[in-house]
C-alpha cells in the first residue's frame, strides 16, 4: 500500500502527457424532479491542463463538480475520475482531489489553523510536524499566516474564500476541482489564485468553473462552455481564440484593389475573401487553409502599386465574444 | 510545493473512512467548550434540584428508598429526553443547513463514518453529563436521605437502561435529520413522541413494549411497575421486552439513518 505522498507525486510528473484523461464522462446527465439539468455530457479532462469550465448561471457546471465527486448522483450515463467511477468509488476519489466548493463553509467555531488540520486529517496520518508545516505554508500561500488563529466567524467573504483554497490544496491533489475560485476576491486576490494555478500545472490538473472569461483566458488550455446543462464548445483555447472558419486574415486596404483582389482569389491557398466597406475602406477578410504559405505570400502580395494597406491581422476571438455568441445566439462557433 | 516531504497516509479503509478524525472533531464539540460543563450544570442542577426537594424538602419527614428512587427515574428518565432532541436536532440538520456537512462529504470520509461519529461523540457526552454525573450525585443524596445505601451495581444497571432511554431518543432524532432539511419537523416528530407515550400507550397498550416511557413511569396496571424503579429497588421487573425492543428500535434507526444519509444529495 502506497502509505507516502512522495511516490504519488513523483509517478504524477513522470507519466505526464502519456496517461489516459483523469476526467471522463460519458452521457452523463442529471435530472431534478423531472427537469434535466445536465445533458448528456461527455468530457475528457487530460492530466496537468487547466481546464476551465464555463457558463452562465444554471448552466450546470456546479452540477458536474457535485457528479464528479459523488457528492450527487448521476440520472443517467457515468463519469470517472482516475479510472475510477464517481458512485462507487467516490471516497477513493476524493482522497486525491481538492475541491474548493462556490460558497465555502466552515465550523465557525474553528480557527483558520483548526480548519486545515481537520482537512489535513482527512489525509495524513503523521508526521505531526510535517502537518503543521504544511498548514502554515498553506496559510502563507493564501496569505492569512496573521489570521490563522482567530474564529471563521470573524472572516469576511474574500478570507473564507482564501481559506477554501488553501484547504484545497493541502493535500497535495493530484486533481483540483475549484468552483468560481475568484468569486469574492478583490484583483490582487484574483491575481493570486490564477498565479498559483499556473504554478500548480506541473504538478497537478486543474478543473475549474468560472464566468470570468479574462481569468480563463489568461490560464486556461482547454476550455467547455455549458449552457442550460448542455455542453456547446469544448476544445483547446487556442483553437477556440482562433475562431470557426478557419484561418482567417483581415486586411484593410484603400486604392486600385480589382488586380490584387483577382490574383489572391487565383491563388490555391486561398479559399476565399469576403469583401466589407468600413470608413472609405475595403475591408478583406481571406480565408487561407495554409498558414505558412499565407505568411510568406499574402502581405507581398499586397504591395502592388496603387493598393495601401492600413491594417494587417490574423483574425482571433477574445473568448468572451465566444462565449457571448454561444450564450445569446445559440450558435456554436466550432 | 514541499512535496519532498514524506506524509504517513490515513489507512482507514471503507466505511471507517475519516471516522477517527470526525470522531476527534466531535469529541472536541463537547469537551473542548463549554458544552460539557453546561450540560452537566444544567442535569446535576435539575435532577439534584428536583430529587434533594423530595428527600430534604419537609423537615423531619424520613423519606423512603422507593419515593427517592421513583422520582429519580421520572426525572432522570424523561428530563434529559428533552435535551437530547434539542441537542440532536441541530447535530445534523444545522450541518446540513448551514453547508458544513456538504463540506465534510467533499473530503476522502464516509458516510457511514459521518453518521457514526455524531452517535458515538454524542451518545459518550449524553452518558457522561445526562446521566453518569447527576446518577453518581442523586446516589449520595439518597445514601444521605434515606440512611441507607442502595445497590451501586443496581445504580449502575439503572444508568444503563436511562442511557438507552435516551438512546432511542438520540437516534430517533438523528434518523430523522436524514429525513429532513429543516429543524422544525424533526423536533416536531420526537417531542410528540416524547410527550404522547402516556396517552399512546393508553390507546393502545401494546405500545409499552416498543417505547420508552415504560421504564420510568408506573402504568395503569397496578401489577405492571415502572422498570427502572422496580430495579432500584430490587424487585423483579414485570418484562425484559421493553429494554430489548428499544435497543433493537435504536439500532433500527441508526441502520436507516447510514442507508438515507448514502442517499443524501448536497
């Protein structure tokens, strides 16, 4: 029997990449006095992502967390985390999970320093020193070394918040599952949290929900957007940011543009261009299907004489106009 | 991330899982607050108060060893019930109600475990200040108010079966916070039944072997004593049916409460 935490974590950074999805579901779904709340959902969570869940409020995503960790049943279909399935195995589950619940709550009563022992002796045994120096790094990491001592009941929203992610953590996850972790905090808070997630990628993966798309975007590698307990977009953020329609590039020109339009359009890279008129602009936007070719070519083809180009850029979405299309259009863009 | 650092595991395994350390967390409850000394002012106050007015409260009367022990066991036996719901009914459905519990399944604990810890921290807390410490004081005050010492082991033995009285109650009330969210029915449900058992068991006489009112109040049948006074003062008791039925109600209740609460949602 694996009795230290060393082994675990030395087997986490070794087999990285190479290991099947520490999060699978398949058609799992939900269903609350006969309204379904999750659809047949199917995810696949690889080992050290971050991985951030999104959706508007009662899209389902705290749903999913509650499955995942057997904290609810499923109505229908399966989910497992570390091979291992949510109903049954739960309790094995959650010995090598952190999970930061959307509204923390604590026994008042507790200190900050009471609270992440209780938690750590969910999972350590001994060393006692070793337990104590771990809470107080905890504490540090989430800054509340100077409150550690005082009763919950005296924390305000953003310290009950901080003091959820240290308990999170304490155990050394090899899975973090953290719903809305920058709900409550202040900037510098939030700032914090997205850093120590980062920092945490190497050894750990990180499943998370939030509706703040500038946080997702900033750390997230592959992102799910729910809406209405229906999964609509899935996929690496980069291939998100990149938009559906391909590579796409928007030029804005002024001047004799019929030569240069036709000699584009010949070209077997480009797939097509869509033609706008913008402040006494013309506006390009050219679809390539081969981004090297139409970094080499494409803007010396534009240097003819006559044409002028003001504006040269690849075409990428910010996810919140992603999320906002998917959201109120209904629309999914991949 | 100090991961270099080498953890000894907790190896509870199953349905002991995180038991040791809820245990911990419940014992600290009540014995690292106030709660002990409270409880134990509050029943040694009430039982003491209620027992010493009866055997010293008329100058010169000499009070006899079955009026003492008679009143000790309305008391001790019913008294404390009310305690233990007001008690028990927060255990459970205030952490389910306040989140703490839906806290505390998130961790590697189960369910069984979560259960089991609040009976046996609650239980040992309710045998210590309900009943062993006020039982130990009513004993001297009868040893001084009657001249004479009763048995300790058939003392013993009384506590014993107060316990159990009690336990039914304990668990009863727990099995329903696994039943309810809210407070209000719960207290609701174990006060009736606390308060009804004369008239229940008037309706329907059968009653006084499944309930535990049987053990500490005279029915009335004149040839049918009250158990627990009947075994102060040595004298045969008129059925063992009422001590095994409530064990065997308390462990039906605490099987129900592990089966609904693996069926809880948070």
């Amino acid at each position: 029997m694996d009795t230290t935490l060393q082994p675990r974590l030395m087997m986490n950074l070794v087999m990285k990449g190479s290991t099947p999805p520490v999060i699978e579901t398949h058609s799992l779904t939900k269903t609350y006095k006969g309204v379904e709340v999750l659809k047949p959902l199917d995810l696949q969570v690889h080992q050290n992502s971050i991985f951030g869940f999104l959706g508007p409020n009662g899209a389902g995503k705290t749903t999913t967390i509650k499955l995942l960790l057997g904290l609810i049943r499923p109505s229908g279909g399966s989910a497992s985390v570390f091979g291992m399935d949510t109903v049954n195995q739960s309790v094995d589950i959650r010995s090598r999970v952190g999970y930061l619940p959307q509204e923390p709550h604590f026994y008042e009563h507790l200190t900050a320093r009471q609270t992440l022992r209780f938690v750590a002796r969910f999972f350590f045994k001994g060393p006692e020193k070793a337990i104590e120096e771990r809470i107080d790094e905890m504490l540090e990491l989430v800054d509340l070394n100077e409150k550690a001592d005082r009763p919950i009941k005296t924390f305000s929203g953003g310290e009950r918040q901080r003091l959820g992610i240290a308990q999170a953590q304490v155990n050394y996850p090899e899975l973090l599952i953290l719903d809305e972790p920058a709900a409550s905090l202040d900037p510098i808070g939030r700032r914090d949290v997205l850093e120590v997630m980062s920092r945490l990628r190497k050894y750990t993966t990180v499943f998370y929900s939030t509706h703040i798309l500038d946080d997702v975007q900033r750390v997230s590698d592959t992102v799910v957007i729910l809406n209405k307990g229906a999964l609509v977009v899935q996929g690496p953020i980069e291939e998100l940011l990149a938009g559906s329609e391909g590579i796409v590039y928007i030029i804005h020109v002024k001047g004799q543009l019929e030569e240069t339009h036709m000699q584009l359009l010949s070209q077997p890279w480009v797939c097509g261009i869509i033609t706008g008129q913008h402040n006494g602009e013309t506006t390009w936007q050219v679809s390539v299907t081969d981004p090297q070719v139409a970094e080499a070519q494409l803007f010396k083809m534009l240097s003819n004489d006559g044409v002028v180009v003001t504006e040269f850029r690849r075409k990428s979405y910010e996810l919140e106009e992603i999320f906002m299309q998917v959201i109120e259009g209904g629309q999914n863009v991949r | 991330m100090s991961g270099n650092i080498a953890f000894e595991l907790v190896s509870e395994r199953s349905w002991r899982r995180g038991l040791n350390n809820l245990l911990d967390n419940e014992f600290a409850g009540w014995w690292k607050t106030r709660m002990w000394w409270i409880q134990c002012l509050i029943w040694v106050g009430l039982i003491g108060f209620i027992v010493g007015t009866a055997l010293f409260g008329t100058p010169g009367a000499r009070p006899s060893l079955i009026d003492g022990v008679d009143l000790y066991a309305i008391i001790a036996g019913i008294f404390p019930a009310v305690g233990v719901v007001i008690i028990m009914q927060d255990t459970l459905v205030g952490d389910k109600k306040d989140g703490t519990a839906a806290w505390v399944m998130s961790k590697p604990a189960a369910r069984q475990a979560f259960i089991l810890s609040k009976l046996i921290a609650n239980s040992l807390g309710i045998l210590a200040t309900m009943v062993v410490i006020p039982g130990i004081v009513v004993y001297g005050m009868i040893s001084i108010g009657v001249k004479a010492s009763p048995s300790p082991l058939l003392f013993l033995l009384a506590f014993g079966l107060i316990f159990l009285s009690l336990l039914f109650y304990l668990t009863l009330t727990l099995m329903l916070g696994t039943f309810f969210k809210s407070r209000g029915p719960v207290i609701g449900i174990t006060m009736a039944i606390l308060f009804l058992q004369q008239y229940m068991i008037g309706l329907l006489p059968v009653l006084r072997y499944v309930l535990p009112w049987s053990l500490f109040v005279d029915l009335s049948n004149p040839n049918v004593r009250a158990i627990v006074p009947s075994l102060l003062t040595g004298q045969p008791i008129y059925s063992y049916i009422p001590i095994i039925c409530l064990a065997v109600e308390s462990i039906l209740f605490i099987l129900i409460a592990v089966w609904r609460f693996n069926r809880e949602e948070f």
